[in-house]
C-alpha cells in the first residue's frame, strides 16, 4: 500500500455528512438558541430538519397531564423565540411542547420516537463551586442517547 492509499485509509469520517434530522432542546437560554442556529445550519446544508423540544418537568405530585397553563404559556414562548431564530437562519423547524416528570428521559424518547440522527444540546457555562459543573440532564442525554449527542457550551463570561 503506498502513503496516498494509507492516509486517505485514515482520513476522519466528515461528521456533518449523515446528520439529516437533529433534535434540538430548548430552554430559552442564550446557548440554547445558539444551539438552533447551528442545527439550522447543519440541516439547511444536508436537505435536513430540525425538531426543538421545550420539556415541562411535572412534579410527581401531580398528574402527568395537569394542566400547567403558565408554564406552558411560558414553554411556548421559548419555541417562538426558537422559531424566529430559524426564521432569521431562513430556515423552518418544527417545535414540540412536552410534559414529563424529568426533561432528560422526555428528550431521549423524543430522539428515539422521531429517529434523529443527532441531538444538539445548547449549555451555559456555570460554575456554581468554582468550576463548571455538568447538570444532570446533560449527563442522562449523553448517557443514554440512542444517537450522537454534540454539547454546544458558552465560554466563561467574566
């Protein structure tokens, strides 16, 4: 085999090439739409589509379906801002409210029910004891996600 042969052998996989359906959770937070925006890019180059998923977490002292009028109110304003940043990407995406008692189990299902191919994950940089901690969430989704699971976090802000 000679050296061309090898190194093209050896060449990285391009990573955006299979990525056609991405699941994009939303929080409202600055990363998180940043996480849109990137997701819109990704699917508007591959012919894609990007699904984002606000998920209200339900306490367990309530039923699952209870009617959460100002959380919802405030779930769909998130997917509005969601969509008016795809909007500015001229880019359409799909935006689902959820209920369920915890956010992770609720985006890896969505993942598996819509068979993404990604989940785009924005993240703020916190560092409540003095180094950034990773939420629980995040560590679920990157255990347990069926597919890849890319974690777009914020630098620190001084």
């Amino acid at each position: 085999m000679a050296d061309g042969e090898l190194r093209e052998n050896l060449a990285a996989p391009e990573p955006l090439a299979g990525v056609h359906s991405i699941l994009v959770p939303v929080d409202g937070s600055p990363a998180s739409l940043d996480a849109v925006a990137l997701a819109c890019s990704i699917a508007k180059r591959n012919k894609g589509k990007v699904f984002a998923v606000h998920v209200i977490e339900v306490k367990r002292s309530l039923p699952l379906d209870a009617d959460l009028t100002e959380e919802a109110s405030s779930g769909e304003d998130v997917l509005t801002r969601a969509e008016r940043v795809a909007s500015d990407a001229d880019f359409k995406i799909e935006g689902e409210l959820l209920q369920a008692r915890e956010a992770g189990h609720a985006i890896v299902d969505e993942a598996m029910e819509r068979n993404v191919d990604l989940i785009l994950m924005g993240a703020e940089h916190k560092a409540p004891l003095g180094e950034y901690q990773m939420g629980r969430l995040t560590q679920y989704v990157l255990k347990a996600a069926p597919c890849n699971v890319w974690l777009w976090r914020h630098p620190v802000r001084e």
